[in-house]
C-alpha cells in the first residue's frame, strides 16, 4: 500500500464518525435520564410536602415561591430534556448510492473507493454535529434548571421546617369567653350578671 493512498485520512474519518454517533447516542441517554430526573424530584418534593406540612398547612410567603418557583424550574427542565432527547434529521448515505456501490463500483480501485466512502462518512458527520451540539445546549439547560429547582425546594423545607406551622381552621361560630358576673358566678354572654 503506497504513502499515498489516504488510509490514514479514512481511518481518521471513520473514527470522527463513529465518535459523534456515540455523542449523540449519550446525548439522547443523559435526555431522557434528564426527564425521568425531573419527575422523580417533583414526586418526591410533594412527598416530602406531605409529610412535613399536612394537608391542613397553609403555605405562605417565601416558602410558597422557593415551592412555586422550583416547580417552575421542574417544569422547563422537563421541556428542555424532550427537545434534547428529539430525533434531529441527519444525512445518511441514500439506497441508491449504496447500491450502486455493490453493483456498478464494485471493481473501483481500492484508493477511489475508500475516497468515496470517506466523502460519506465526513458529510454524516457534517449534518450530525449541528444537531448534536443544539441537543447538547438544551441537555445543559435542563442541568442547570434541576439544580435551581432542587436547591428552591430545599430553601422551601427548610423555612417549613423550621416555621411556625399555620394551619388553616374552617370558619366557626364566635366563642364567647365567660367572664365572672358580681356574684362571682360567670354569665353566658359574658357581660355581668344584672344585681338583684
């Protein structure tokens, strides 16, 4: 085989190809490891909120929006993890291309053929890259906005936790305190008794 016969640059193009499939492979993994991420903090914050709180707590101030907000970050975070994990367009050799490989260019020198095969894989490359590196910002995007969200949800137990607990009570009837009449003995109302 002679110095020149682009060996090295094929062998160079193959591995590039094969490199960015398995990005996109881990991408598409870390995506949808993302969204099942995302859900998983949401059902185990409203757990923890449960078990804290009870269903007669009501929540106000900055817990409420460290709670509100976290679940907002959950939320985008989810979004951002189904766009990374979306199937981007790639180009792909074309049946008739392949065939023709097979058929018609079967005989080719081994030089011409693996130029051609190397022209294939680096225009794979070309369409993957740039999906792959969107797919990347929005997989990124989906990290930080779990971070956020865990680090809201932690600051909105800790200020229940450590909180007053106010429950709500439903609306009841004015209860009077009875306060003792001149004879000493307490009155229904309240007021004095009158003197006899």
């Amino acid at each position: 085989m002679g110095e020149q016969d682009g060996s090295q640059y094929a062998a160079f193009i193959e591995a590039e190809l094969k490199a960015e499939l398995a990005r996109r492979e881990s991408v598409n993994t870390r995506a949808s490891t993302a969204l099942t991420t995302s859900a998983g903090v949401v059902t185990l914050a409203l757990a923890v909120f449960a078990a804290l709180i009870g269903k007669d707590f009501v929540l106000v101030g900055w817990a409420r929006a460290c709670l509100a907000g976290g679940l907002i970050a959950l939320l985008i975070s989810a979004i951002c993890a189904v766009v990374a994990g979306f199937p981007w367009n790639m180009k792909l050799a074309e049946p008739l291309t392949l065939q023709k490989m097979i058929s018609m260019h079967w005989a080719d020198p081994e030089e011409e053929a693996r130029a051609t095969t190397a022209a294939i894989n680096a225009t794979v490359i070309e369409s993957l890259r740039p999906g792959t590196k969107t797919k990347l910002k929005f997989l990124l995007a989906a990290g930080i906005c779990q971070i956020v969200a865990v680090a809201m949800l932690a600051g909105s137990t800790l200020l229940v936790a450590l909180t007053e607990p106010q429950v709500s009570t439903p609306n009841s009837a004015h209860v009077v305190t009875p306060t003792p009449g001149p004879s000493g003995l307490p009155t229904e109302s309240g007021s004095p008794a009158p003197a006899k």
